[in-house]
C-alpha cells in the first residue's frame, strides 16, 4: 500500500525516515525505526572522533539488520571535521546509504558511488533541490518553514514547498517540516512527495536517549511555541520558545557579533541539558509538529499508528467518494 520509488531505492517497507538530530541520532533509537520498517539515521557529527562514530556503527549492525544510513552534515563547524575520514569508515563497516545536508555533496559523491551507496540530500530550496539531482544524488529532501532545525531563511510552508519541489526535479522527494502522524504522510503523498522525514516526533519516543525531562517539555509545547534564532547569522534555527532561546533573539536584535552568540547557540550546551533535563539552560530544536505530539510510545508503536491512521484516513476518503 506505501510502496514508493523511495522505498524500493533504500529497500525499506515504509516511506518514513528518522531525522538526524544532533546527539540524539544514535544506535537506539535509529536501529529502532529501522526494525519497524523505516528508515533510522545515525548522526556523523554526533561522534568527532572517527573511532567513536567506528564503534557506533558496529552497535548499529548489533541491533538491526535492516538498512540505515549515515546522515553527514556539511554546515561550517567551530572545529573542523575531515568527513571523508567518517565517510570512509561508514564504507568500510557496510553503509549503503549516506544523507548530505548543509552544502552540496558534490565533492564526496565519488567515494559515495565507487562505494555503491545510495545518496540522498536534504535542502531547504527548490532550487538546491535541482542543483543536488544535477549533482547525481538518488532522492532529496525538502524541507519547509514548519521543520525543526535549520528550515533555511524561506519562509515557504510544506503545503508550497513540498509540490514545487516535487515539479521541479525527477527524482524522488523526500517531505520534511509539519509532519507527525498519518495524516501528514498521506498528505505528503497526495503533494507529490515519496517519503517523509521526521524529527520531533521520534525525539518524543521512549528509544530516544534524552532526559525524560525534555520529553515532557516536548509534551506542554504547542504548535505556538516555537521561534527562529540564528537569522542574524544566517543559519535561521527553528527552536522551542523558552527564556533562553529568547534571549539569544534579543541580543540577536542588538546586533551580538557571531562570537558573542557562540557560547549560548553551541551544541554542546544542548548535549549537556538533554543529559541534565535542564530546560532553561540550552535551545532546543524543535518543529511546529510538536503541536501533535501527546504521548511518549515507542518507535515501533509510532510507525504502527502512523501506518494505521493513514489507512483510517483513506477509507474516509474513499467513502467520500475519492477512490485511492
């Protein structure tokens, strides 16, 4: 019934892929949604040392033998990181599937092919999304001002965003930004779209290896209560909306240089409150699909109520007189 390009290109039964998020992505909870049928990804720059992304890919294999891919992001870091030492070990321990975002992959896309891996990247442009498929990638991702993390500085809903890019390429589109529940995946399948992509949901699932703290902060947010940070430095950043966050907006507003923001903005203050259950000490990505998010399952209950409300929403459609 969710038989799509997408899934036949990564061999997976669902058209659903985990997001890669920064510290969380790891062998739990992407093994996870691999073994329900999924797509999990495992976050690259989560393990800065080669030898620890070695061993967490290994753990990975221990757990699951459905495929997974291997996110690298391609943003500018405060200590540089030499991907192609990742990229290799990823090739090295069987990875067939690798997702690029921040930059155009084209320099790795070599390595990816005399590998044999299947490529795709994740963009926040119609026109990035054109110039990836030139590039050779096998799938793209959009997505729109809905999605957590780095939506771009459009601010293009997915409602738009999804069909334009879909019109604008061959390949297939992957749907991220706003999508939580069945009810988004049949609706990214109805714009056109071949897959979804979900961050926020899979953050709140029992697999994701964050203070139970922050999950329940995830429970009381709304689809309100979330703003973009980062502007100022392009690099606009959709976050839950606490003191802190509106802070680092306030000082953005005041003109703080980059160097100033760093401190507060850096991604290990965040790694150090998922591990506390602090707060109001950090930012917090996070998409306005949080809105949807009641409970805290587990990742195979998730995909099982995402898979049976979509069928639930089809056979409405059907007995509306609108034949799947």
């Amino acid at each position: 019934m969710f038989k799509t390009r997408l899934t036949e290109l990564l061999g997976i039964k669902y058209p659903i892929i985990q997001g890669a998020m920064l510290w969380l992505s790891r062998a739990e909870l992407a093994s996870a949604v691999s073994n329900a049928g999924g797509l999990g990804i495992i976050d690259a720059m989560s393990f800065r040392k080669p030898e620890d992304f070695r061993q967490e890919l290994q753990k990975m294999k221990s757990l699951t033998d459905k495929p997974f891919a291997v996110n690298i992001t391609l943003l500018p870091t405060k200590v540089p990181i030499n991907w192609g030492d990742h990229i290799n070990i990823a090739i090295e321990e069987g990875v067939k599937i690798f997702e690029t975002s921040g930059r155009s992959p084209r320099q790795f896309m070599e390595l990816f092919r005399y590998a044999g891996a299947r490529v795709m990247h994740k963009v926040a442009r119609t026109r990035d999304a054109r110039t990836a498929e030139r590039v050779g990638v096998d799938a793209v991702t959009i997505v729109g001002f809905e999605a957590g993390g780095h939506p771009g500085m459009e601010d293009v809903a997915s409602l738009v965003r999804i069909p334009t890019c879909v019109d604008s390429v061959k390949i297939p589109v992957i749907a991220g930004g706003g999508i939580a529940d069945g009810r988004g995946l049949l609706a990214a399948l109805a714009l056109g779209a071949e897959g979804v992509l979900m961050g926020t949901r899979f953050m709140a699932s029992r697999e994701c290896g964050v203070h139970p703290l922050i999950k329940e902060l995830f429970l009381q947010t709304g689809e309100t209560d979330t703003i973009m940070i980062q502007r100022s430095i392009r690099m606009a950043l959709r976050v839950i909306k606490n003191e802190f966050a509106e802070k680092v907006l306030a000082m953005e507003a005041e003109g703080t240089t980059l160097e100033e923001l760093y401190p507060l903005i850096t991604g290990t203050r965040t790694k150090d409150s998922y591990t506390s259950g602090n707060t109001e000490d950090a930012v917090f990505s996070c998409g306005q699909s949080v809105g949807l998010v009641r409970d805290i399952p587990s990742v195979g209950e998730i995909i099982e109520g995402i898979i049976s409300e979509a069928k639930q929403v089809m056979q409405r459609l059907r007995e509306m007189g609108i034949q799947s």
